[in-house]
C-alpha cells in the first residue's frame, strides 16, 4: 500500500484520477449494520442449524439400518409424517408385530388420514416379522431413538421459526421483491447474497462485489513468460460459493442465463470452457443484482437476451 501511494504522488497530476480508480475497484471494509447485521447472523443460524439437523438425519437413518432396516420398504421416506409418527412408538420390530392393526391405524390416522390402510399396516407388520434388525439393548434402543426424534423435532421447529424471520428481514430491504422475481433465484440465496455484501448503497461499482467475491481475474505472468489467466479466490469465499450454487438452477431455469450460457459456450470466436461460462455468468449476475438493489432497475429475460451477440453458427434457446 504505501508504494502504491508513492508511486500515486510521483505520477503528479494524474495520481487523483489514478487513486480513484483504484477506490472504486478496493471494496469497502465495513461492519455490516441494522438489518444486514441481523441477517448476516441469521444466515449463521440457519448454517449450523441444518449442519445439526444432517447430523441427526444421518443417526436417525443409522439407527434404521441397526434396529429396523426393513423399515424404509414400507416407508420410502423416514421423515414423511406418518413414517415419523410410527417411528414415535418407538417400537422395536419383535414388538410392533403384536400390536393390533386397528390401534396402528388409528395412530397414524392422527396426522395422515389420506394414503393409509390395513394394507400398510400389514406390509410393516410382516415386514417387521422377517427383520433381521438387532434385538439386544431393546430399552437403550428405544430411548436413542426418542431422544434423534425430539432433536430433529426441535430443529425443524427452529428452522421454521428461523425462516420466518428471514421474510420479516428481506422486507425490510428495498428492491428485494423484483430480485425474487428472477426465474432461478430464491429466498436462500438473496438472503445469503445480502449477509456476504451487506447494505448495497456502500458500493460504488459492481466490479467491487466480484472483487469482494474472489471472481477478479489475474494472470500469472514472470518476466516475458504469461500464464494462464483465472480468478483471485482472495475474496469471501461463501459468496463466491454462493453465486456458483445459483447459477446452476439459472442455466436450467431462466432463458437468458441459458442463451447466453449457450453463446459464452458455443461461439465461433474465443469459445468459453463452461467452468469459464458459469463464472462469466456469476459477474454477470452480480451486475444484475446491483443494478436492481442499489438503482432499482428491473430485469427482463427479453432484453437480457436482445443484448447477447448473435451468431449465425448459433441458433439461441427461445
């Protein structure tokens, strides 16, 4: 730094514009504060939260394939809500075998009363009775089992009530709205997009946001050597995680970011390489989101695509 700031003052009358150059590029260092505070917290939340919630997910399926590996024939899905409230008996499969199919019934009627018969009932019985599923530690067994059950409970309640408070924070934020309306782009990612840069209104360029996000180009070059050129990885690196994970659903979902995946991909001259494309898409992207949060600018497919270079070896998607 202090170089570039000698170098700057020799350069005399060009340093200012030079300096200021170099600003506008420098994303700014800065505490995220109000309402982007509380959302950089609770994107944390909701991270180690799910990370919690795989972790029991796993337990529950290893205690599955210990006690009662029959149990996923008949239920495709252990966390549906009546495969969840047969595994609340906690019974072990020598003891669900002896309970009467009407009292098994009338329990998971209590939350799905459409989709179940005698019939499941009698699949899982006769499955139960062909299991090959451990049967010493019955009482130990059945108190793991409970004990996964009330933590995944708990989990999901935390999540939910954590996705509520999500919505509440987003509307707090102006333009919001118009960037969820972007075909491929959902509540999870503004919400994460906005944790990582925090209030819009402190960056004066994009190119700030993809510095920020480590998609900054640079070449390794020595001497009369030049290397090959790729992006940084110096910024944060789960935004730069961030607009990877969306850009996939956008080349799948929004017409625009497909064409012009299409074209970056399959031009005449200087054709990407699709990681290329995708990180393209990911600057253009943040182009995108700037534009609408910070200027209010709405975003059409249409005109996206009317700005895509034509190419007559090109036919682009409709």
């Amino acid at each position: 730094m202090m170089i570039i700031v000698i170098e700057l003052m020799l350069l005399g009358g060009k340093s200012r514009s030079l300096y200021q150059t170099v600003s506008a590029v420098r994303p700014p260092v800065s505490l995220p504060q109000g309402v982007y505070a509380e959302l950089r917290e609770a994107m944390k939340i909701r991270e180690h939260l799910s990370t919690d919630l795989c972790v029991v997910q796993a337990r529950v399926h290893n205690w599955l394939d210990r006690y009662f590996p029959e149990f996923l024939t008949v239920f495709k899905d252990w966390e549906c809500v009546s495969a969840l409230q047969m595994l609340s008996l906690q019974l072990l499969p020598h003891e669900l075998v002896s309970v009467p199919d009407e009292k098994l019934l009338k329990h998971l009627r209590e939350v799905a009363k459409r989709g179940l018969g005698l019939g499941r009932i009698r699949n899982l019985k006769a499955a139960a009775s062909r299991s090959v599923g451990i049967k010493q530690g019955p009482e130990l067994a059945k108190m793991e089992l409970h004990l996964l059950l009330t933590q995944y409970e708990f989990l999901h309640s935390k999540l939910e009530e954590l996705e509520a408070k999500l919505d509440e924070l987003l509307l707090k934020i102006p333009h919001v709205q118009q960037v969820l309306a972007i075909k491929g782009i959902g509540r999870d990612t503004v919400a994460g997009f906005l944790a990582e840069v925090g209030d819009i209104g402190q960056y004066h360029h994009p190119k700030q946001i993809t510095k920020l996000a480590g998609l900054n180009l640079k070449t390794n070059s020595s001497g009369t050597h030049t290397g090959q050129t790729r992006i940084t990885k110096r910024g944060r690196k789960r935004l730069r995680a961030l607009l990877f994970r969306v850009m996939m659903p956008l080349v799948a979902k929004n017409t625009a970011f497909r064409a012009l995946h299409e074209y970056y991909t399959k031009r005449s001259k200087n054709p990407l390489k699709k990681m290329q494309s995708l990180i393209a898409l990911c600057n253009k992207l943040i182009r995108i989101l700037f534009g609408i949060l910070k200027k209010g600018h709405e975003f059409k497919e249409e005109k996206m695509m009317h700005d895509i270079p034509r190419n007559e070896e090109l036919i682009l998607a409709a």
